[in-house]
C-alpha cells in the first residue's frame, strides 16, 4: 500500500477544513473551490489568503523532504503570488498578508519546505498564499498557474 496525497484548504476563524479540494482559485471570498467569474480580484487589490496543505493518509512509514513551488504558468505584469510556510492557522484576510510575504519559487531549487506530516493520516504544515494585483494589473482572468508539492515517502 502507499501513501493516499490530496490538497486540503482552511477557511473561516473557526477554521473549516475541505478535502479534498477541486481547485485553489484565489478570490474575494474565504471559501474553498471558488468559481471564476464570480470572485473576482480587482486590479489595487488582494485575494483572500489561502491556507492549504497536503493531506497523507493510507499505508506509509514516513513522508518527508517537501518542496513546494510553481512549476508551470505566467502571471501577467501587475499581478503576483505570495507565499509562506508553517505559520500558525489564523483567519484567512484580504489585506496585505503578513505570511504570505515572498513570491511563490518558480523552481525546485528554491522550493519552500513545508513540515513534514504525521503518522497517518496527516497534514503537512500549512503554505500560505495570496493573490496580489497592483492598480496597474490589467482586467481579466489569471492564466493558470500550477502549484506543486513534491515528497518523498518512506
């Protein structure tokens, strides 16, 4: 047997946990799975925090040296993601992130490294992101953006 892998995302101050989740679209809204158009960010703004981790269940000894970074996918001028790992859950916020704080690496090399999970089933720390577009940013959707987490598993 091996290790079962699905995203797992944390909303709300009670902090709501879904997983698995069908997307991580970044939004005007707290909410999982969220529906382009409907949650647009507009340009001078930010998106919600988005607070996920891996979720590990199944038959495994041990999951560890996890990266995280995007791998595929180019943000129009104006725009950016950030990122950080292993703060403590708080409640999802639009201002400004104080997690979120570097752009997301668009390598392996300089992948953030969330903690490693537990034994099964599991979570792995929690990467934090944020949309944000300056005034500049133009109209439109974001083109997609492929955000990955690699591990090894024991």
């Amino acid at each position: 047997m091996a290790a079962i892998f699905e995203w797992a995302e944390s909303n709300t101050a009670a902090e709501t946990v879904t997983f698995p989740v069908s997307n991580s679209n970044f939004g005007k809204l707290d909410s999982p799975n969220l529906v382009f158009p409907n949650n647009v960010v507009v340009a001078g703004q930010n998106s919600f925090e988005k607070w996920v981790r891996g979720r590990f269940s199944g038959t495994y000894t041990q999951i560890d040296n996890l990266k995280f970074f995007k791998s595929t996918g180019v943000l129009p001028a104006g725009v950016a993601v950030k990122a950080g790992v292993n703060a403590p859950y708080s409640t999802p916020v639009s201002t400004p992130s104080s997690v979120a704080t570097a752009d997301v690496p668009t390598s392996l090399g300089a992948a953030l490294v969330p903690a490693s999970p537990g034994v099964s089933p599991a979570f792995s720390g929690y990467i934090t992101m944020q949309l944000q577009a300056q005034a500049s940013a133009p109209s439109g959707a974001v083109p997609t953006q492929t955000f990955e987490l690699q591990y090894d598993e024991i």
